[in-house]
C-alpha cells in the first residue's frame, strides 16, 4: 500500500466518527464504500461534465429509448464507459431536501452505475442517515476528499478500497481475505502468468482477454491489466469475472468501469453452479478462490453435470470431497483455456496445500491430479510463504497451468520452494504478518522464466525472533537456515499404482464348554445387554430358566420390563426402540438356546479338543451332525462357526477354492500340499491382513512388470504368504493396480535437522532440576 492510498483511505474513514452512535460498527463499511465510490466517480467524470449536460439536452430532444439514449451520450464521455446527466454534484446537493437530491444524482448515472449502487442497497442507507440527520454531514465530509484520477490512479484507487475493505471486515468480524486477494501476492502470480507471452508483453495491436472466476473487488484483473500496460501500452486487455458477494460485485464493477472496460463482462453469481460466461473461452486467467469451503449446498448442480456432461462439461475428471470446493474451481478454469490451436491459455491460481496431496488413489482428488498431469497441463507449482493473507496463516501455493507449454517444458513440472521469501511487516494487517518484496518476486519469477533447478541456496534474510520469556536454554536447537530451492520433474514421477496385498485366512477351531455358552446371547448390540439380563433374571426363585426343551420361564422378561428399560436408559442409551423390543421378545432367547444345545450336540460327537486346521471344520460338522440327528439351517451353522472358530497365525490357511489352471504365487493361485499336492489351490483371505503398497509408475516398463518386481523385493521377503490380487484394476486402464497421483511438495524440500546432542539435553534438564530443588529449599525454609 502507498502513503496516497493509505492517507485516503484514513481520510474516508473518518466518516465512521460521524456514524458512531446511530450506526453499528459492522454497517460503518456499507455507508463509506459506496460513498466513496460516488466521490470517484464524480472526479473521474468531472471532465467531460460539461459536454455530457450539453449533448443531453439533445438526446432528451430526440424521445429515444435509455439504450440508444446512452450511445449517444458515451461519445460525449471522452471514452469513458458511463457519465451522468444531473446538473449536480456532492458540492451543490444542499441541505434542505438533500435525501431526495443525492436518489436523484444517483438515479442520473447510466444504467451500469446505477446497478453498482443498488448492490450496495445505497438507498436504504441514505434514508438511514436522512434520519438520523447525518446525510448532509457525510456528503460534506466525502465531497472534500480529492480522488481525481491527477491524484489518485486507478492502481491507488484499487488500493483504497481495499484497505477500506480491511478496515470494514475486521471492525465486523467479517473476513477480508473473501474480498480481495494481498498485493504482493497478486503481483507474483500476474507474472508468472504473463510473462510466457512475449507478444502481448512487446507487439502493438495485440488484444488478450483475462478471466477471474471468483473476482472479488477486481484486484487479479486490474493487476493484470496493469502489469501489461506497463510492458505494452499499445496492447488491449478484456477483463471478464464473476463475483458472489454483491458488494464485491459492485466494487469491482465500478473498477473496471472507471477502468473503460465492458461492464457487461463481470456477472453476479456463483460460478460454480452458474457459469454466465459458460461458452467464452480465455488467454489468461487468475483466480483465488476460497480456501476449504464447502460446496454441499450447491452439490446437486454439480453432481449433474459431472454425471450427465462428463468431460463435454467441467468436471468430468471427478469431484474432490464435499468439504472443499478449491479443485473445483481449478478445473472450471481448465474448461475455460482457449483452445491450443488458438493460441491456448495460461492460468495462475492460489490455492492451499490440501490439493496437492488430499485422497487417496482412485478418489476424486487423485483423478483431478491425474487428469491435469497426465494432460500435461501443469507448468509449475510455487509455495509461498505463510501469514501471506488476510484472512489465515496457512501455507499456500500458486499453481500454474498452461495447454500450450513450451518445448522445454514437455511432461515435466517445476516446482519452486519460495517459503522463506519473504520479510515482515512492519504492522500486521488481520493474520498478514508477511510480505513479499520486489526482489523477492523477481527471484520466483527469474527462476520460474529460466526453468532451472536450484539446489537449497541460503538467503540473507534475518533469523526469526525468539521469545525472551522464560528460562532460555544454555544450548539452543541451531536453526535451519534460511534457503531457497527449486526442483523439476517428469509429471509420471507423481503417479503410483496402488496394489491390494493379500494374505491368507488361518483359524482354529474348538467346541469349548466357553464358546458354546457365548452363544446363548446373540451377537452385536445386544450381546453386553443379554449378558446381563440373564445374570439378572434367569435364576430367580420360582421363575429360573433352565436349557430343558420345555422350560416355560426361559427368555420370559415381561415382568421385569421396567426395571431393563430404566437400565437400558442409563448404560446402553444408544439402544434403538426396536432392539429393546427384540430383547423383551422370548423367542429370540429361545432360538439362541436352541442353536447352542445344537452346538452341545455336535460337541458331545466332535470333542472339545483344539483343531488348528480349519479345512476338516465343515466335513466334522456334518458327520457330527448326522451321528446326533440333528438339523442345521444356515443360520445355526454361521452361529456356530462364529462361535468356535477364532483367527490363529499358527493355524494352516484356509482354503476357498481349488482351481484346475497353473498356479501362480504372485496374485494367489498355490501349489498344494499334503493331501492337495498336485492341485491348485486358493485361499480364503483375511481382511484384518489385507495392506496396500504403492508402486512408483514408470512408462519404460509394463505395468506387470512392475507390480511383480515391487512385490517380489519389498513384501515377499517379509510375508511369503502373500499375494497381489489381481481383480483391483484401474476403471481406466483395466490394468492390475489403482493410479493414483500426488504432489507432496514438502517431502522433496525437506532438510533434516539432526537432534541436538544428549549431553546438552542432559544437561539442560540437569539445571532445571537443580533450579527446582533450590525454589523448594525456599519454600522449606
């Protein structure tokens, strides 16, 4: 911010010492804002005033309609995008009558500055003030302020607004990050878009348009637009936006119409469910759009045209999880780069470090990154550093991307470590505790422009500031130095293929008086509640339940039904009404005790003996079954089985089929043994086992090849027992392993720092202690 912007913006709001009292402190930046743009307004047009008030009494002259009317008057405007046809201004208002004055000023603009006042709900806010009598006190507070474009540019006046939009969102606890985006970051990111273009940046003539999905109050595209007016004078930008927020809208129309621009070109809405802009493709676009926010109220919209459109509409690549939107965004920008024979497009947007690495392979946010990286889309990736912006202090990253990459840059992304580049304020603004400075932007962007690798070099930048409180440390942990890096790699370098690992199930088998009796209670969340019950009321005088077949009182709990209900309610509150009503039916203890004097039975003709090899478990049932005449149905049998049987690693595996193809180890088909030798066989498997490992893609080889090699190194040695399963393939390349990429930025810039030294830590602790034991000496004495 300049000491120009910074005084203006101090003297406008000074205008708040008038509201106080009759006005709240939130609504202090709904009055000032739109003042302040009537009063730049009325400067920028105080030219050409004179001309437009004599070519409008010809135009009234002439009964046209309000369009052809404002043709007429635009030429009359010097070049101007809007004017204003009332012989007044804040000056000549008066006092008397001044509310229905300044509706009649305002309702004299054209028709797109007229809009930008009623975003604003201008005239609600007028009839406040006309009340409280303060309208004409703040009309002459706002009129003195000089915003002439002499004294004021539009790149100040941008700056203006925002810090009064600072001010505003911190006296309201709103947040200012959701209105515009810091300066200095805003500046890295217009030249690492631009600077590629070597047309737009030195040819005459050269038109470009430029594109901010989440606009804010204009910042992106007035940076834009200024960073290539600066190289190119003679070069022609066309900004586009959409903008959520009204007030935002409003500002950042006035902006670009103050600028020249076709006002028509920023829209009100959200982007995401209402692209107004849905067929226009861009040269440029820059974005920052909201950092975590959740896009579950526009989740039907979305869903639609991901299901529906696919890749004809934006977000055929996938959808990122409901509790953050950012990879949406990217790819509605991605939909929007003018295509590659056009000349293509280049985008620059913010975004936090969820999108780097978030969800898993197969997930929506893997598939974004694949889809990116795979299209050869991504240039470069810059990481910034944290307390950056207004509204959080999270660590940040600009993500460039472009469809018409230079030579050089083929199937490889740069990514840029520029987190120490920085310098503090001297005065923090909301959680904007630093800045970048020219210098520091010129080592990005030279790096970025060079495509160059830079091994960690140290900055000269100061060492952070420590704490002095408290009892210092005779030998401080060195910190690492300051350093600046920059890495390139191939875009296959980010992918992997995850591979399900399996191994096989083993158990054991026992028909133990223990694990028959467990079944006299049925599984889930009634087992702990039956348990009891039972110890309650099963052996209660004149009404004990017994395992007879004929036992009237087993299971029977409708006398004691108050007393489980009020028990219930205080130990097991998560019981629904239907489990109750289940647990108070006698037939569900009458079938438990059925299954178990079953499981009795077989136990009586198998023995209680342990068996550890699961394969003879069905055959000894059925024989057991036979010898004692009884039945079991399918669920007696699953019962039973739970109820015997337990997992043991010293257990033979489990077999679950036995196959007449070849075996193959590597993804599950064995050679039996014993009994089975000669056979093929296939093992039950057991998901408590169950891993996956990620394998590093690599297009040189097949991807076979590669699985088999990874497993044959990294899991065979350590588990012989496993295999690959070969039925998890990839949706899109039906090959045996998911894709799935991510960027983990941090992993390849990491420097270790290695512990400090025992003896110190020894003897930091050693003087502590010490320190300690004379303060209760002290206390003592």
């Amino acid at each position: 911010m300049t000491q120009t912007s910074n005084n203006l913006a101090t003297e406008s709001w000074a205008i708040a010492d008038l509201l106080r009292g009759d006005f709240k402190q939130s609504q202090y930046g709904r009055i000032i804002l739109p003042f302040c743009l009537l009063r730049r307004l009325e400067c920028v047009l105080e030219a050409s005033k004179e001309a437009v008030l004599a070519e409008n009494e010809k135009v009234q002259k002439m009964n046209l309609p309000e369009e052809a009317q404002e043709k007429l008057l635009l030429r009359a405007t010097g070049g101007l995008s809007f004017y204003n046809t009332s012989k007044m201004d804040l000056s000549k208002l008066g006092e008397s009558g001044i509310k229905a004055n300044l509706e009649s000023y305002i309702q004299s603009f054209s028709k797109d500055a007229r809009e930008i006042f009623e975003y604003f709900n201008f005239a609600e806010f007028i009839g406040q003030l006309n009340d409280a009598n303060l309208l004409y006190k703040v009309v002459q507070k706002i009129r003195t302020v000089d915003l002439t474009p002499k004294a004021v540019s539009n790149h100040d006046m941008g700056l203006v607004f925002e810090e009064l939009i600072r001010r505003f969102a911190e006296g309201s606890n709103e947040t200012a990050g959701e209105h515009f985006t810091p300066r200095d970051i805003v500046r890295l990111t217009t030249s690492l878009v631009f600077m590629e273009d070597d047309e737009a940046l030195t040819k005459s003539g050269i038109i470009r348009t430029i594109y901010d999905p989440t606009a804010g109050t204009g910042g992106f595209l007035s940076a834009g637009m200024e960073y290539v007016h600066e190289l190119n004078p003679n070069a022609v930008m066309r900004a586009y936006g959409q903008e959520l927020n009204p007030e935002s809208y409003a500002i950042c129309k006035a902006d670009m119409l103050i600028k020249g621009q076709e006002v028509g070109n920023i829209k009100l809405g959200n982007t995401l469910s209402n692209d107004q802009l849905h067929a226009t493709k861009f040269d440029y676009m820059l974005s920052n759009p909201p950092f975590g926010v959740d896009w579950k109220k526009i989740e039907q919209e979305i869903s639609d045209e991901h299901n529906h459109k696919g890749f004809d509409g934006r977000f055929g690549a996938g959808l990122p999880r409901v509790s953050d939107g950012s990879l949406l965004f990217l790819l509605h920008l991605i939909s929007k780069l003018r295509d590659a024979k056009d000349g293509g497009g280049r985008i620059g947007i913010i975004l936090n470090g969820s999108p780097l690495f978030t969800g898993g392979a197969g997930s929506g946010e893997s598939e974004i990154r694949r889809y990116i990286l795979e299209a050869d889309l991504l240039e470069a990736i810059v990481a910034l550093p944290t307390d950056m912006f207004y509204n959080t202090g999270i660590a940040t990253y600009v993500w460039v991307l472009s469809n018409k990459k230079a030579p050089t840059r083929k199937g490889q992304v740069q990514l840029i470590n520029g987190v120490n580049l920085c310098g503090k304020m001297r005065k923090s603004l909301g959680s904007k505790r630093n800045e970048m400075s020219s210098d520091d932007i010129a080592t990005i962007t030279k790096c970025f422009g060079e495509f160059e690798v830079v091994d960690a070099r140290e900055l000269n930048k100061p060492a952070e500031a420590k704490s002095n409180r408290g009892r210092q440390s005779a030998n401080p942990k060195t910190e690492a130095a300051k350093t600046f890096a920059a890495k390139i790699f191939k875009t296959h370098e980010f992918g992997y293929r995850r591979i399900t690992i399996e191994r096989p199930l083993r158990q054991s088998y026992q028909f133990s008086d223990v694990r028959i009796a467990s079944l006299r209670f049925e599984s889930g969340a009634l087992n702990s509640i039956m348990q009891w019950a039972y110890s309650e009321f099963a052996n209660l005088p004149n009404a004990a339940w017994s395992d007879a077949p004929d036992c009237v009182h087993y299971g029977d709990l409708s006398s004691h039904e108050g007393s489980i209900r009020r028990y219930i309610k205080i130990h097991f509150a998560d019981l629904k009404e239907k489990q109750i009503k289940d647990l108070l039916d006698r037939s569900i203890w009458t079938n438990a005790k059925a299954t178990m004097l079953k499981a009795k039975a077989l136990q009586a003709q198998i023995d209680s003996a342990q068996f550890d090899d699961m394969n003879g478990y069905e055959d000894a049932v059925a024989k057991a079954a036979k010898a004692a005449n009884i039945s079991l149905d399918v669920k007696d049998k699953k019962a039973i089985e739970s109820a015997v049987s337990w997992k043991n690693p010293e257990a033979k595996a489990v077999i679950k089929k036995i196959h007449k193809a070849k075996p193959d180890p590597l993804y599950g088909l064995f050679d039996g043994v014993g009994e089975y030798s000669g056979k093929t066989i296939e093992y039950k498997v057991d998901g408590d086992l169950r891993d996956f490992e990620n394998v590093a893609l690599e297009p040189s080889c097949s991807v076979n090849e590669l699985n088999e090699a990874y497993f044959k190194k990294e899991v065979k040695p350590h588990v012989p027992d496993a295999w690959i399963d070969g039925s998890k393939k990839d949706d899109k390349d039906q090959q045996v392993g998911i894709v799935g990429y991510e960027i983990p930025f941090n992993r390849h810039f990491y420097q270790y720092q290695p512990p400090r030294d025992l003896a110190e830590i020894d003897a930091d602790l050693d003087a502590v202690s010490a320190e300690i034991m004379n303060l209760l000496q002290e206390v003592h004495s």
